[in-house]
C-alpha cells in the first residue's frame, strides 16, 4: 500500500507539473484578449441608452446605479422610469445621483400610461422606448437589482 501511495504522489505531481505552462499560456492569452478588448478605439461604438423600470426600494437600488454611472462606455445615457411621483425608488434615485454627481446623461421620468394590456414594467419599457433619441442605436434593459461591472455595457455592445 505505501509503494501504490508513492506511486500516485509522484504520477499526480508531475501531472500538475506538467499542466503548469499549459495554464500560464492560457492565462496570458485570456489577459491580453481582455486588455485589448478595452483599448479598442471607442469612436465605432455605437450610441446606447440604458432603460431601468423600478417599483419600490430595492436594496440594491444605490448600488445598481452606482455600477450603471461608472460605466467604461464612451456614448451611452441611461433612462429611468419610476411607477410614481410617491414611489419610495424615487428619494433613493434622486439622492444617489445627487451624491454621484453624473456625468452622463440620466433622464428620470414617472410612468405616465398604465397601460391595461400590459404589466406596470412593460408599461414603462414602452415609455422608455417611445422617448429614445434618434441617434440611439443600442438599447439595453437593467433591473434594479442587477449590480453590473464597468466594462458590462462594452462587452454587451461589442459583438
């Protein structure tokens, strides 16, 4: 038994020895893939919006907007549709982008058609879409929820 323990030490390390440049130069690829992908020449990105339909206090709420506004993404705007004026999203909005100081462009906005053939959020969505500029050409949809990395909306819009 102890001649068979030694004999599967040996055989896996030098497996692991073996795999070792294997990952390194994986690795190196995948790290250089990357920084290329965010050294791209930004002027072939196309105009984006970003549309947040949000009901009630998320807990993440602050966070999702936060993660939204750091965005490494050179033409992008973000739209936010709230149910209501009463809704208790809105102090939460108004004071992250208060204390945020945005730089981009964020339009706030109350949901103003309940539509009856639709849920509250697709009511937004519609509203949200019928208010894009004309230049847009990408548009993506977040949830309140979602806590997205700086580079999310390149990589979403690059393919």
């Amino acid at each position: 038994m102890n001649e068979l323990a030694r004999l599967t030490f040996w055989s896996l390390l030098g497996l692991v020895i073996a795999i070792i440049p294997f990952v390194v130069v994986v690795t190196s690829r995948l790290f250089t893939a990357s920084s290329k992908q965010e050294s791209k020449d930004d002027s072939g990105l196309p105009k984006t919006t970003v549309i947040l339909s949000l009901r009630g206090a998320d807990p993440f709420l602050s966070d999702c907007l936060l993660a939204l506004l750091n965005q490494n993404y050179p033409a992008y705007s973000v739209h936010i549709i709230i149910d209501s004026r009463e809704d208790e999203a809105w102090d939460i909005v108004d004071k992250t982008l208060y204390n945020f100081g945005a730089t981009i462009p964020v339009k706030v906005s109350a949901l103003e058609v309940k539509r009856p053939t639709c849920s509250l959020k697709c009511s937004a969505l519609v509203q949200a879409i019928a208010d894009l500029d004309n230049d847009c050409e990408v548009v993506a949809f977040v949830d309140a929820d979602t806590l997205t990395h700086s580079t999310w909306l390149r990589e979403l819009v690059s393919p």
